[in-house]
C-alpha cells in the first residue's frame, strides 16, 4: 500500500494563528477565555483547556477583568461593541481573510448596495459576516439565490454585491455568479474563498482521482472537512473520514493500492502525523516526508528576499500568492505596477507563476507583502543601462509633469525627459502627455545618483524621417492618404501624410467659394486627400481634398433648368451685380438690374455676403457654363399673374 499526503493539508495560516496565539496567552498565565471554541478541532479545543484557557458561549460570560479571544471564524459587529463597552481585552484571532470580508459587506451597505453571502447560513464564519450587515442575505447555493431573486423580482436590479464563505467550493460560488451575471442588473463580484483553502480542495480533488481510497481527518463538525469529504467522494469510490488515529480501524481498512490522506484546515501537525504513522509499515520513510513538509510550512522569509509562488485569488486592488509557506503573500495594486491605467485582472491570472520581491513579514496579521513592481525596478535599471549602450528605443507611461519636461515610468525606473524633448509644441502644456505610453531614448544614466534621461522628440524625429523615406519611394498622382491637418494660412492647410506635409490650395479644399480655410478644416483634423502633384528634387507636394468624382456642372444641369427657382447664397459683390453659388462649385451672376423690381444704385444696398435668398434661373450658355439669376423676376411675377386676371372694364 502506498501513501500519499495532500502538501497542503492541515492548518491554514488564519487557524494557526489563531491556535498560537491562544497558546501564548495559556503560558503567559493572563486572566483569559476563548468566546466559543477557536477552532473547530475537539483536541486542539481540550488541548487549550489543559492548560487553563477555556471557553465560554456567549459574551456575556466573558468575566470581568478577564480578556477574551475572538475565534478565527470571527464574531458580529454588536459582539465586539458589546465587549468593548464593557472593558473587556479582546485578543482578535479573527482570520485575515474574514476580516476582509466583513470589511466588504460593511462598505457595501455604505455605497447603499445589498450583500449577498454564499455559505452555509448556522456557519459561526457566516453568521459572524451577516453581524457586520444590517440586513444581509445568505444564500447555500445556485438554486436558494434563484428562489430568493423569485419571491421578488425587484431584487434583479437592485445593487447587489457577493462574498464567499473563505471554506466554500469554487463549484458552489461559480454556480451563484453565472446565475447572478444572467439574472442580476447591477452585481459586484468579490471571490473570497481563502486561497489556502482553494488549493487543499484542488490537491484533495487530484489525489481522489488516482487513488483507491481516501482518508480525511478532521474534526466532523468541521465545515472545511465535511467539504473535503464531499469533493473526495466524487471521485474516490472509498473515503473514510476520522477525527484522530485512533478512529482509524486497520482491520477493517478497505483495500486500496493507493491511499491519499488529507485534512482539514482545523487538523494539526501532530495528529496527521499519528495517523500517517499507523497506516504504513514505512514509518522513517513517511516520518522524514512528513517532516521536510513541516519545515516548508514554518520557514521563514526576510526582507528583500526574492520569492516565486502562485496566484491563488484576484481581487480589483490586491493579488494573493500562495509562496509554500504558512502566511499567504498579498501584492497590492500599487506594488504590481507603475501603470495607472492597469486592471489587475488584465495583468495576471489565477494560476500564474509570479516573481517578486518580500517587502514585510506581518505576523500579527499572518501574512507577507510583497512587490513585483520593486523586483521589476532592479531589472529595469539593468536595462535602462542596456538601452543607453545599445541606444535602442524604449516604453514607458508619463506619469508626471512640471515646467521642466515630464517623468516617465520605464520599467519601474523614473525617467526625466526635459521639456524640449517631449516633442510637444512649445504652447503645448506638459499635461497632455500624463498617462500616455510613449518611445524614448535613453540619453543620461547615473544610477548612483538614480538620475536617468531620455528624449521622446529623438524617436518621434527618427521614425517621422523613416516614415517620410516611406512617402517619397512611394508617392504617385492620384494616390490618397489620410492625413493630419497640421497648419492653417489665408492660402490654404497643411497636412501631415505620414511623416511629410504636403499642402492643400484653398481652392482644392471644397467646391464651394471660401475665404479661409477654417471653415472648412481645424488643425488636428484628419482627413483624405489626394496627391496633386509631387517635386521630389524641392520636396514639395500638393494635395487636393474636393472630390472629383463628380462634376459640379453636370450636379447642376441635372438638378435645374431654366425657369426654375432656386435658394442661393450670394459669395461675391461687384459693381455690376452680385455672384451667388447655386451648388458648390457653381455660381450665377445676379445683375444689378435683377437685384429688385426698383432701381438699386449699388448691389451692397440689397445683398450682402453670406445671405441666402430665392432666385429664378433665367439663362443657362452651356458652352461657357454662365447662368444668369434674377430676384426682380420672383417679385414682378406676381404683379403681372393679378393683373392678368383683373376683368376688362366695360365699355
């Protein structure tokens, strides 16, 4: 028979410092009772007893004078108010994780949304997380939060936001967020199933697939264990489930070439080991695994300690990463990057092996931090002085600025880029770079005095002469480009193509009579434009933007014919009479004798530029493509259709 043991069984770092630091208030002799059991283990339970540290069931049997430890599965808000008013020393072994989560739940009602927990609901952990809620909601599983959205469905749009019981199934909180996502409006989403937990679920899932039988140990009213046992059973065909060794009947042991054994994260060391120790005839053997997975479980990190490990859990601010040892390790948002415009989902998965780097070992909170971004500042220097050598280009986020130019983020390293190499216009203010990614060279390294320098204007130079070599080779009449408008003159825009400006007459910006223009385009627009002409030997271009793909002569003979009125916009006084555009890109002459049905001694005295009035085509010369319009026409034509109906006088 050989014996496997899941790495991960046993004690969670939240039980074990819970149990620690019931131990140490046992030895130190202090006045002291546990409120409830501190774990769910019976042994662990009379184990504290033995040494004098017992337990009470409610608060108000905390004796005066005495302090009093908080169980890792925590307790309600009103318990803790009700201790402290008392005067009573409360020693909080609530774990980490729980703690968290009734931080989300408390918050939550802040922003006025409804917690919604999934756990199983007598659960002291779950009862504890629904003491910081004024009106929570727990719900067991996919088909209680579908009867609980039915009896009201207002509740799929209200604000809703789910938590996990730490000691839940990824099955179970998986199964509530799909029916949440395809029934809810306005969810939020915060999977708090302790990553410990996830990863002795995970190891008891694997070894129940490839062994014939599995053995559990823990406490049965455990819930973590009962969730052991149920996952074992899945997929083992045998699972026995025992507190202790002497549970353990090896006469009657089912038959199995291979046993797993895992257990509860309210199991100790000492009594897996018992249990181990029964079961193999191998005893130096096991007894030396056993004991290399102890010392993994209580080494201990220093400052500056350069870690790898395993992103257990994801939440929008922080990253857990299981690092093999007893406390979990957290990256916050801050330490994973230097870009503010990062998503922590966007950036790693669950899953993920990650470096980085320890910055604090807490164990009062029972848990490391730590920084990649820091890790990731040691190696940009290496290549920030790479970059200078080689002179290659690098990428960076802006994510300061001042008078003199802007800092960029380049690997972790601040780099300064003075004012005139950022590339922007003079006039240009310096914020409109913040947060943007951009390409540098690296000019000046002194790490020493962490001093870099780099110039953006240098890479923008470079690839805006690369792109306009691109243009020369290529360019050709006729060919069309989207361009960028780059500068306005009373003569006509210039537009960038792509590393070379090329110009735009006023006259080919549009078919209609303009008298700048800016009332066509703005500088910053994009636009298409063709070329009109190209001197590669004076490297000057000429483009066009009015489509030519249709005449405005033939738009006009096809839309109007003699004796037709037409509304249109006069764009040119003279002496003689005013112009007027009829579709752009043509015009007729209005005589000054056609300007009314009076004498005009000037065409100023009736039109002005810009206004819009109705006219009567009276002539087209189609060879000279001249119309003639006249005003005078639409307002004698009335005078002389009521005359002509006036009645003859009799004789």
């Amino acid at each position: 028979m050989k014996v496997m043991l899941a790495q991960s069984a046993g004690f969670c770092y939240g039980v074990r410092r819970a149990v620690e630091l019931a131990e140490q208030t046992a030895a130190s002799q202090k006045p002291c009772v546990m409120l409830g059991s501190i774990i769910h283990n019976r042994d662990v339970v009379e184990h504290l007893a033995a040494q004098g540290l017992y337990a009470v069931k409610k608060p108000e049997d905390v004796p005066a004078g005495s302090a009093v430890i908080i169980r890792s599965h925590g307790e309600s808000r009103a318990v803790h108010q009700g201790l402290e008013e008392r005067g009573i020393e409360i020693l909080d072994a609530t774990c980490p994780n729980v703690t968290r989560i009734h931080q989300i739940v408390q918050q939550a009602e802040q922003r006025g949304r409804q917690p919604v927990i999934v756990g199983t609901p007598d659960h002291p952990e779950v009862l504890a997380i629904a003491g910081w809620c004024q009106n929570p909601v727990v719900v067991s599983g996919e088909e209680e939060l579908e009867n609980w959205l039915a009896q009201d469905p207002k509740r799929r749009d209200l604000p809703l936001t789910f938590v996990s019981q730490t000691t839940s199934t990824k099955k179970i909180w998986e199964g509530c967020v799909k029916k949440a996502k395809k029934e809810c409006t306005n969810a939020e989403f915060f999977d708090t199933i302790c990553g410990a937990t996830s990863k002795r679920q995970e190891e008891a899932r694997q070894l129940a697939q490839i062994c014939g039988l599995m053995v559990v140990i823990g406490d049965r009213q455990s819930s973590n264990t009962k969730r052991l046992g149920e996952i074992c059973r899945e997929f083992c065909p045998q699972v026995l489930l025992i507190e202790r060794a002497e549970d353990l009947d090896l006469g009657h042991l089912p038959q199995a070439d291979m046993v797993g054994i895992t257990a509860g994260a309210s199991t100790p060391a000492w009594i897996i080991k018992e249990v181990y120790d029964k079961m193999s005839d191998e005893i130096m053997e096991i007894e030396k695994s056993f004991a290399e997975l102890l010392e993994e479980s209580i080494k201990t990190l220093n400052n500056g300690d350069k870690v790898t490990g395993t992103v257990v859990a994801i939440t929008p601010t922080e990253v857990q990463v299981e690092l093999g040892i007893k406390y979990p390790g957290y990256i916050a948002l801050s330490e994973l990057t230097d870009d503010p415009n990062a998503k922590v989902e966007d950036l790693v998965k669950v899953g993920d092996e990650i470096e980085s780097i320890v910055m604090q070992v807490s164990d009062r909170d029972c848990l490391v931090k730590l920084s990649k971004r820091r890790l990731d500042i040691n190696k940009g220097w290496e290549e920030i002085e790479a970059a200078r050598e080689n002179e290659s280009v690098v990428e960076g986020v802006v994510t300061e600025d001042n008078k003199g130019g802007v800092v960029v983020s380049v690997k972790g390293v601040r780099v300064f880029v003075p004012a005139s190499q950022t590339g922007l216009p003079r006039e240009a203010p310096m914020t409109d770079l913040l947060k943007q990614r951009v390409r540098l060279v690296i000019t000046e390294v002194n790490r020493a005095r962490r001093r870099v320098v780099g110039s953006i204007s240098r890479v923008l130079r470079a690839e805006r002469a690369a792109a306009a070599e691109k243009v020369w080779a290529e360019i050709e009449e006729g060919k069309r480009y989207t361009g960028t408008v780059k500068s306005l003159t009373s003569y006509g825009a210039f537009v960038d193509i792509g590393g070379v400006d090329g110009m735009v007459h006023i006259s080919e910006l549009s078919w209609s009579r303009i008298k700048h223009p800016s009332e066509v385009v703005k500088v910053g627009d994009t636009v298409e434009v063709y070329v009109i002409a190209a001197d590669k030997e004076k490297k000057k271009i000429s483009l066009g933007m009015k489509d030519h793909s249709q005449d405005p002569w033939t738009v006009f003979t096809s839309t109007y014919q003699v004796g037709d009125t037409a509304n249109v916009r006069i764009v040119k006084l003279m002496t003689f009479g005013a112009f007027a555009e009829v579709v752009p890109g043509v015009d007729g002459l209005i005589h000054i004798s056609q300007l009314a049905n009076h004498r005009v001694e000037k065409p100023g005295d009736v039109v002005a530029e810009g206004d819009k009035v109705d006219v009567k085509i009276t002539d087209v010369d189609m060879e000279n493509k001249k119309i003639s319009l006249s005003i005078r026409a639409l307002l004698e034509a009335p005078a002389e259709e009521e005359a002509a109906e006036e009645p003859a006088a009799e004789e």
